[in-house]
C-alpha cells in the first residue's frame, strides 16, 4: 500500500476531474432545464431513485477515467428522459400511474392506529407518535388522520375530519378491518 498514492497520483487526473466536472455539471443543468421541475421533484419513491441515479452517475463521471465525458452525458441524458417519459404516461393512464408510484397510506384514523396498515407498511407506533408530536398534537386522540404519503413523509391530520384520506392499505376507500368506525 503505497500512502502516498492515496493522497496525490498526478495533475492528470485532478485536470481531468476539474475539466469534465465543469462540463459534466453544465450538462445535467442544461438537461434539468430542458425536462422541467419535475424531474427532481420528490412525489414519490420512482423520483427518489431517478435522483439518487442522477448523483451516482455524475459522480461516475468525475472520479472514473474509464467514463468519457460523451458517455456520462449520454447517461445523464438517458435517466432524465425516461424520468420525462414515465411521468408522461403516469400523466396520461391511471394504471400506468398505480404500477410506477404508490399510494398514501392511512396511519391512523379518528385517533385509532390502522395496525393492519402500519404492519404491513413497516411502521412503528412510536413513529407514527413521534411524526404527531412533530405535527403539533400532544397525543392519538387529537390526531384525524395520520397518512405515509407516496414520498415517505408522514402528514398528520388535525382538526375537522378530512373527507380524502387514503384507504388504510392505499388502495381504493373501502371499509377495512382495522378502520374504527365512522
């Protein structure tokens, strides 16, 4: 193991690095510009990936010298126009919108926890009071509704009683087994 290695090999490979950055940032911008906000906007988990995607392949960009610059804008270009073309048909067919996103999911309802749902989307008791606390109410029995929105937040409810929540299980509003009664 040669330390010195690790801390400098070359001007080469810092040029390098400095020039296709600047090029490699340029594009992403100039390509975000093009296909909208949208892009990196975080509605749900498939935007998450696209985004995460987006950073892995810049930084492949910069710090591999096996990826032209040509190649990673190519990359770059190519998960930003499927992003565009998923959120086109999810715009366009419901059904293509339900396979590539999920649905909120209902948490807690009329100051009950949905223990069906919170098993089944992976939640905790404690998380759901800890995202009612962070929501402004002091316990359960303030809440409405607690809801895992597409993104992953956890939205808390108060007040009056919502007339859209989600389904206990994000599927179409129908009476569920562990749902109190209205």
């Amino acid at each position: 193991m040669n330390l010195e290695n690790m801390i400098f090999q070359d001007w080469q490979g810092i040029v390098r690095t400095i020039i296709v950055g600047i090029l490699a940032y340029a594009s992403l911008v100039m390509f975000l510009r093009i296909s909208g906000k949208r892009t990196l906007a975080k509605l749900n988990a498939f935007d998450l990936v696209v985004t995460v995607a987006l950073g892995s392949t810049l930084s492949a960009i910069l710090l591999q010298e096996s990826v032209a610059l040509a190649e990673g804008a190519v990359a770059l270009l190519l998960l930003i126009t499927m992003q565009y073309l998923v959120t086109f048909f999810s715009v366009r067919s419901h059904g293509f919108a339900r396979m590539v996103r999920s649905e909120p999911a209902l948490l807690v309802r009329k100051g009950e926890y949905c223990l069906t749902t919170m098993k089944h989307q992976r939640i905790t008791q404690e998380e759901v009071d800890s995202a009612i606390r962070a929501g402004g109410a002091s316990s359960i029995s303030e809440v409405e509704g607690v809801v895992l929105e597409s993104d992953g937040t956890i939205s808390v409810l108060t007040g009056a009683a919502p007339q859209n929540l989600p389904q206990q299980n994000g599927g179409p509003r129908q009476s569920s087994p562990d749902a109190p009664a209205a």
